[in-house]
C-alpha cells in the first residue's frame, strides 16, 4: 500500500511530525481505544501523552507556550489520529480550534496571558459555547443573555453538544451571549466564562452513538457572575468572530475525517489480505478490490481539498468556500467509507471491537458538527453568488 508519506510531497519538518503522531497513535492510542469506547471514558491517560509532545500548542507562537508551528501542522497531527481513534482526535481539535484558537485570535493581552499558557500546554481544555436546543446551525438563534451589572456580566441560558466541557482538567468556556438590541438584531458577543463560577453547571454526559471516549455535555448559566474584562473581542462581534473560528475549524475536521476514512482504507486493505474465503484471500476477488479502490480514491481526493484550503488559509487568502467543500467532501469520504469498510469485514465488522465498527459509528457525526453537509452546501453556493 504506498503510504502519502513516502512520496517526498511534503517538506520534511511536516513529515517528521506526521510519522511521530503516527507512532503516538499505534502505539498509544490504538491499545487503549476499544476499552475508553466500551467504557465512555475520558482518555486522561492519551491526553497527557499528547500535551507532553507539544500537540496542543502546535499552531501558537512560542511566547504563548506554543510549538511555533502553523494550522497545516495541526491538521497532520489529527489525521493520524483519526485513523485509529476519532474520539482522540476530536478532542485535540477542540482543545487547539475551539478552545485556545478564539482567545488567541480575539483576545486582549491580558487575556492571553492568562489563559494560552494553559490551554496550549494541554494542562487545561476550554470549551466552545455556541451551539443552544433551539440553534444548532441557526447560531444568529441564540438566547442565552449576558447583562451588565455594574462591573460584571450576568449570564443565563443553555448550550448543548458542547466538547471538552466537563472534563477534570476543563477550566474555561468561551459562550455566546445576546448582550443587547441593534437596530432590531441581536448584538451577540462572547464571554469567557471560568468553570469555577458558581451559577455554571456542565449536566450530565450524553449517551452518544458515537465518539465514545469524547467528553460533551450540554450546560446550563444560571445568574453566572463574571468581570465585564471576561468580554472576548469587540462586543457585538462575538457571531462574526466565531464564524472565523468555524471556517478554520472545517479545515481541521476534514483532516480528522480524512483520517478516518483513510484508517478504514488500512484495515480493509490488511483484513482483505488477511481473511480467506473459498480458498483464496478475499482481496482477490474484484468486488473487494474494486471498493476499497474506490476507498483510497475518497481519501486521497478529500486529503486534496484540505490540504488546498489550509494552503489558502495560511497564505491570508480567502479560503470559506474551500474549506466547506473539505469539510463536506472529506466528512462523506469517511461515512462511505466506513460503511464499505463495515461491508468487507461482514460479521466482524459489527463487532465493537474492530476499529472499523468504531469508525461506522463514529463518522456520522462528522457530516453533522461544525456545520452540517447541507449548511456546507449553502456556504458553497453562496461563495458563488447563488
């Protein structure tokens, strides 16, 4: 099987990174996945291996506690993890995209200070408060309210399907708020909010089809207390701020499901050579191999467009419509592909034990969060004056 890799198209400190997060996840991660999965729990144990090597910190400058690297790096790092554990690989992107990213991108000096040094390092997860039960792609829909009183913000309302928001070591979660009227529109800003806060309560885990071993809880402000200095950016700019933050985020997502739908292009090409049925290894009939042909040919062509948008994000140039066509191209490679993986591996494949019934449960969700298929469609079409 020719591993991407070993074509010498990326420049050697890409690669070196990649081949050194590949061994982290097959020797780390891969072991521990099946029983954190069977389990729902938390991988403290694989989180401290990747905040010891720096991952957290991988596209933040060094005076932040950074490696000093770029989002390209990032995202090679959470494709290699999320061949072999997409729970793993979530966490790391919400850790770095949605949790560190908005302070880095919109914070004040203080702010940064603050909290960068500790998010970056892995020692701490923020969370990333927009989503609420009566606006899922609809964000413009949030009810959640932050008043002034005095030197303070008074927040209450709901989210839900938030990520790394209740875990041991989460200390802060950014949250959209309704701070006031423009004009008859919602002025929306964001609010840093400290997990110690009293009044902020992460409820109780979901019970999840899939990515197990990801912590996500929906959470509840009632009359949350905190400084009016805990204002993320420019009030009333906390949509338009976080609509940046989704943009690079899809990047970051087509490379974890590019990931997966690579991870069950391997176990098939491994298990297609491996099982034997009517005297011959099953990879020998062409009905096999043609599909996992047609697998490969997913993942390469989603790996394209994700390696093309983050090009043309770290470049400073527009990359919206690119990194929506990543998002849903890559997001649908990994759902097919684990849906034929599931086929040739038959009766095993059902079985939660093999990677690829994780991958089959896990992926859905990749067509859904961070923007569902059909809002990647809508952004799409209207990049093109549609």
């Amino acid at each position: 099987m020719t591993d991407y890799l070993s074509t010498g198209s990326l420049p050697e400190e890409y690669r070196q990174l990649a081949l050194t997060v590949r061994d982290f996840a097959q020797q780390v991660v891969a072991p521990v996945s099946a029983k954190h999965d069977a389990e729902h729990s938390f991988p403290y144990e694989v989180v401290a291996g990747m905040a010891d090597m720096g991952l957290f910190g991988l596209p933040f400058p060094e005076e932040f506690g950074g490696m000093g690297g770029d989002y390209f790096a990032l995202c090679l790092a959470l494709e290699e993890l999320g061949k072999v554990d997409q729970s793993v690989a979530i966490t790391l992107e919400a850790g770095v995209s949605l949790g560190a990213m908005p302070i880095y991108r919109f914070g004040n000096d203080d702010q940064r200070a603050e909290w960068l040094p500790q998010l970056t390092s892995g020692q701490a997860l923020a969370g990333f408060g927009l989503t609420e039960p009566d606006a899922g792609s609809d964000a413009g829909g949030t009810r959640t309210t932050a008043v002034e009183d005095g030197d303070s913000w008074i927040i209450n309302g709901s989210k839900q399907f938030i990520t790394n928001s209740g875990t041991d070591i989460t200390r802060l979660v950014t949250v959209t708020a309704v701070t006031g009227n423009n004009g008859g529109k919602k002025e929306i800003s964001t609010i840093l909010v400290p997990t110690t806060t009293p009044g902020f309560v992460a409820e109780p885990a979901y019970n999840k089809v899939g990515w197990n071993a990801s912590d996500t809880h929906p959470l509840s402000f009632t009359d949350v207390r905190v400084p009016r200095e805990n204002l993320l950016g420019e009030r009333g700019r906390g949509y338009a701020n976080f609509l940046r933050i989704l943009d690079e985020g899809r990047i970051a997502i087509a490379a974890l499901a590019v990931g997966a739908a690579q991870g069950c292009v391997d176990e098939s090409v491994r298990y297609a050579g491996e099982r034997q049925a009517f005297g011959q290894a099953i990879g020998r009939n062409q009905a096999i191999a043609f599909k996992i042909a047609r697998m490969e040919a997913r993942a390469h062509t989603a790996r394209t467009a994700y390696y093309d948008a983050a090009a043309l994000m770290l470049a400073g140039k527009p990359f919206k419509k690119q990194a929506s066509i990543a998002k849903m191209v890559a997001s649908e490679a990994a759902m097919d592909n684990a849906r034929d993986a599931t086929q040739i591996f038959g009766g095993n494949g059902f079985m939660n034990e093999y990677l690829v019934s994780r991958h089959y449960r896990d992926s859905k969700i990749l067509e859904i969060g961070e923007g569902t298929t059909e809002v990647q469609l809508m952004l799409i079409a209207r990049e093109l004056g549609l």
